[in-house]
C-alpha cells in the first residue's frame, strides 16, 4: 500500500505539471471504486483552473477554489501524467484531463485491486468524515518525543502497531515502522506506554529520517507503486530489516527476525532493537 513517503512523492510530482491549469474533461472507466464515484464530476470541474495540490495523511487534495477532490491511492493505485492521447489500459479507471499550455495532459489513475477512491469535497476540506479522524503528521514540530510520550501514556498494545495507528501518526505504515524502530534501537514488541521519554527522543528523528529518505528515494516500488513520470522509487535497496528475514543485520550481522504484528510483518534485530 503506498504510504506517506509515496504519496507525498506523487504529490510533489503532479503539482509543479498541473498546477495553475485548467480541467479539460473528466474520463472515469468505472462507476466506482472503493466508493461510488462523484456525480456529475465533468460539471463541478470543467473549466475549473487547479490552485493547488496537497497531502493530508494518504490523501491528495487537489484544490480547485469552489472545492476539493479527494485521491486516495488504496492498496495498488498510482497516478501518472501522461498525454491524454495515450490508449488507456487495463487498470486505468480515470482520467482528469488539463490543458497544459497547447497540449492536454491527463492525470490517469491505475487501481489494479479497486481499492481506491476519489471524492469531491466542499471548500471546507478538513472537516470532512474522512480527514477529521486523522492524527497527527509526523514530519511536523508539533511531532516531537514529548507529544509522544503523552500520546502513548497507559498504553499496553506494542509500540509497532500503535505507530501505525493512523488515527494517532499519519503514514507510518508497516515498512516505516520496522524502519524506523530499528533506527531508533526499540524492540516492536515493546509495549508504547512502558517507552521512557529518552528513547522517545530517539524514536522521533528516527521515524523523521527514516520518512525524508524514503521521500528522496522516490517511496518504495514493491508491486505496483510509480511516480507520475511511470519511474520507480528505490528506497527498498536501502532497507535494514523489511523483507530481509534471516538475512544478516547490516550492523551487527545477526539474522534478521520476522514475527506477526496484528496480521502483519514485523521485522527486526534482536541484537541491535532492545
């Protein structure tokens, strides 16, 4: 599933390419997604000029002024700039076409697995249902060791999953958090609340890093991810545990350990995350 370093990477992709311009024309290849899609979609955005692109969480906001659309990527959704020309294939299920200059460019969504959506939203983006139970950003100040601490009081659950609780830190999905709580030396079996305010302040810059250089690294490409220029992101050749079970720890050689987290992988060091 993308996460925060993919969609924030896409964002940056589309933005610079689409911004300022007008809809063209709205093309949708399927009647839903994850959700019914918008009606009447061609009508609230024709003519309609682009101010700008942001991300909240997963989400991309596309801000149109009279109101937002809302582009979730699901499980296997990307989306890529291409000429609006260019035959759609199997798994493009949507096409917001924009007047670029002389040319016409498409933002084409592909959603092999349909987990996707794409909502229209009123001007006041943030109070919708979707937006207002999200936590916080976690490339943000206010994302420091003492808002952590005091989000984690009393908790029992283990602290890998808590991470990826979006309705507390946003986009630290399942590979960010192996990665980052190797980087911070914190065992994901570690129950949240038990974690000192020391080691919490390494948990934070970790978790910060190890997003940054996910976003430099263009996201990680393991199935179906693309930026919007149908390139690769290459962060999965710097990982220090995810998918590396039983391969040697790049710090101190020992085998890499997987376990299951809530249905999912979790994967650390036992020699270097205690």
């Amino acid at each position: 599933m993308p996460e925060l370093p993919e969609v924030e990477v896409t964002c940056r992709g589309i933005a610079p390419a689409l911004t300022g311009n007008r809809v063209f024309a709205v093309i949708a290849r399927t009647p839903a997604l994850r959700y019914p899609l918008p009606e009447n979609l061609e009508q609230k955005l024709a003519g309609q000029r682009l101010a700008a692109v942001s991300r909240r969480g997963k989400y991309l906001l596309l801000d149109f002024g009279r109101g937002h659309l809302l582009i979730h990527l699901g499980m296997s959704g990307s989306l890529r700039l291409v000429p609006a020309g260019q035959p759609a294939e199997r798994h493009d299920h949507f096409d917001l076409i924009f007047g670029v200059g002389r040319k016409k460019l498409a933002l084409r969504l592909r959603d092999p697995r349909r987990f996707g959506a794409i909502l229209w939203l009123g001007r006041d983006a943030p109070a919708h249902p979707l937006l207002t139970v999200l936590g916080i950003e976690p490339l943000t100040d206010e994302f420091n060791a003492h808002w952590l601490k005091q989000e984690l009081a009393g908790l029992s659950a283990a602290i890998k999953p808590t991470l990826m609780d979006s309705h507390r830190v946003v986009g630290i999905g399942n590979i960010y958090a192996s990665e980052s709580l190797f980087r911070a030396g914190i065992d994901p079996r570690t129950p949240a609340g038990r974690i000192s305010l020391k080691r919490l302040e390494r948990l934070v810059p970790a978790i910060k890093a190890t997003l940054a250089a996910a976003i430099d690294a263009g996201g990680s490409s393991l199935r179906d991810f693309i930026h919007s220029d149908g390139s690769s992101g290459y962060f999965q050749q710097q990982y220090f545990v995810y998918g590396r079970d039983g391969e040697p720890c790049r710090a101190c050689g020992r085998p890499i350990r997987e376990l299951r987290q809530g249905q999912r992988a979790t994967f650390f060091c036992a020699g270097c995350q205690r």
